[in-house]
C-alpha cells in the first residue's frame, strides 16, 4: 500500500473546531510537522477538507 508524506503549512490558529479535529486525527499538532500516512479514501477525505493547510507528496 501507498503512503503519503503529509506537512502542516498553515497554522490551525482560526480555522473551527472541525478542522481542527481532522489534523489532529492526522497527527499534525504543530507547523512544519510531518507525518507519513497510508493512502486510504479516509485520509484522502481528511486531506481534502484542508488542503489549504497542507502539502503533500505521495
């Protein structure tokens, strides 16, 4: 299976609660922070809802 390198590039400062809740699902706790996931349709799914506040490479 794939996995994705996922980085914080935007604070969470301001943003809801529920964005919140999906970078903390994903393990991004502060900015700059990198995490590798598997590449599931979940993670896409948390990636898409705030993809302005990360970037990543597969």
């Amino acid at each position: 299976m794939s996995e994705l390198k996922v980085t914080l590039v935007k604070s969470s400062i301001g943003q809801c609660e529920k964005m919140k809740g999906r970078l903390l699902g994903m393990g991004l706790t502060k900015r700059e922070k990198t995490v590798v996931l598997k590449d599931t349709p979940e993670v896409r799914g948390m990636i898409a809802k705030v993809a302005h506040l990360v970037r990543v490479e597969e």
